[in-house]
C-alpha cells in the first residue's frame, strides 16, 4: 500500500456499510466461481470506530492458486495489484483502487480459514461486541496519526501490539465457546 500519503483519521461515516455492500456486489460478480465469501474489515467495518476512510475488503478465495485469474478480473474493476506486498505477506495478494465515493478501496484476496482470514475476522468482531476495545482503539490510532502523520508504515506498526492484544483475546474467548481454532 502506499506509505506516502498521510494518515488521517476521520469520525465514523455512516456510509460505509453502504460503499461496502455496493463494492462487494462489483468484486462477487467479477469474481465468481472463485471466492466463497466476501467480508469488511478494518476499522470502517465497526460501527461507531474512527477510521482512515478506507474500505476494507477481505476476499475468500477457494484456493490462494485462484489468484492469477481473480487478479486479471480485479485490474479490469480499476483496481491496482501489488505483487511486492507479497514478499511480506505470501498469503495474502494485496489491491487498492482509488477514491471515487469519497473512501478509498483496499481488498485483500486471502484462502478462506487461513491465519489471515481468521485474525481480521477475530480483530472486527472483537471490536464490533467490545465497544470500550474500539474507543481505546480509536484513540490510539488518533494519537499514532500525530505521531506518524506523514509515515502510514510507521503508523502501522505502531498499532500492532495493540492489534495482537485484542487478536489474543479473541482467539481465547472462541476457543472457549468450543470453536477451533487454526
């Protein structure tokens, strides 16, 4: 993803779901039969969390050898393909597309039930039924936008031991109830 550009956090925009539901609609039928399911994560997922006005959108793909043709269909929807996010994260193939509703669009096309999948699904959900975790959330990634306003990877990992703390609970609190677990 591109580190130039500022970090800057905004209020919970109630549109959101809404730009969501309308991309996944674009992504499902351009991707068909190759992903199982179609998920909004990130911090625009979760009601009421300040966010950098960024969609994110986690595909399921059957198989991560499905990429190729989904990353064909996904370049001719506007979007821009990074291979070079793969050396990092090989699980993971990683698009943007530009603002035209006034968010931008990260997707990321992962296997469904890998680690990737689960720990973005484990973090929003969290998030979503722990509303006093998201408003400590929210004001760390204010306080990391000052910090590291113009350094987006710097901000990133500044957020990570926050982001492993709540992925631990989480993870915990659904073994609990007798879920597995990869």
């Amino acid at each position: 993803m591109p580190t130039h550009e500022p970090v800057e956090i905004v209020d919970y925009d109630t549109r959101w779901p809404g730009l969501f539901k309308a991309e996944e609609a674009r992504v499902v039928e351009a991707t068909r039969p190759y992903v199982l399911a179609v998920e909004h994560v990130g911090s625009t997922a979760v009601p009421g969390l300040a966010a950098k006005a960024t969609i994110d959108i986690m595909i399921g793909l059957c198989r991560l050898s499905d990429a190729p043709v989904c990353v064909e269909r996904l370049v001719a929807l506007g979007y821009t393909y990074f291979p070079e996010f793969e050396r990092d994260l090989p699980e993971r193939r990683y698009f943007s597309r530009p603002s035209v509703d006034g968010a931008d669009y990260h997707l990321h096309a992962v296997e469904v039930g890998s680690g990737f999948w689960e720990r973005h699904l484990l973090f929003r959900d969290w998030l979503r039924s722990h509303p006093e975790q998201a408003s400590a959330y929210a004001d760390l990634k204010r306080q990391l936008a000052k910090t590291h306003s113009n350094d987006r990877a710097a901000y990133t990992e500044a957020k990570t031991e926050f982001i492993r703390g709540v992925e631990q609970k989480a993870r915990a609190e659904w073994a609990r109830a007798g879920n597995p677990i990869s």
